[in-house]
C-alpha cells in the first residue's frame, strides 16, 4: 500500500519508492525516505499530507504520497 491509504499516528516502515522520476527520488532520499526507514503520517490535509521521517516533518503532496509504498 502506499501514504494515501496509511493511517495518521501508525509507523510504517518504507518498502520502496516507486517513481521512474529520478529528481524526486533524490529529493525523497535527502528527506531520509528510502526501503527499511519508518515513516509515521501526522495528519491529511487537503491535497497533501504533513509526514514524520526521521527527526523532521515534512508536507508532501498527494502524488509523492502515492510514490511511498509501506
């Protein structure tokens, strides 16, 4: 499954990141998100979500969310 359908407060652990987009997938790894890393979704907001990856909070929007497979 991937960040749209997870539950806010519940850890996850990443599985991959599925993008063909190889700006995004550096740009999500700089934030810390890669296979094995847990990532914990704080709230929905309208189009996008507020995420806890590591020690920082991010918002994502709603097609980087789908690109987050946990």
């Amino acid at each position: 499954m991937n960040l749209t359908e997870a539950e806010p407060g519940i850890e996850y652990r990443i599985k991959e990141i599925e993008t063909e987009d190889e700006e995004l997938n550096e740009f999500l790894f700089t934030l810390g998100c890669y296979s094995g890393e847990p990532i914990t979704v704080i709230s929905q907001l309208r189009g996008g979500y507020v995420v806890s990856v590591k020690d920082g909070r991010y918002n994502i929007d709603r097609n980087i969310a789908e690109a987050i497979l946990v």
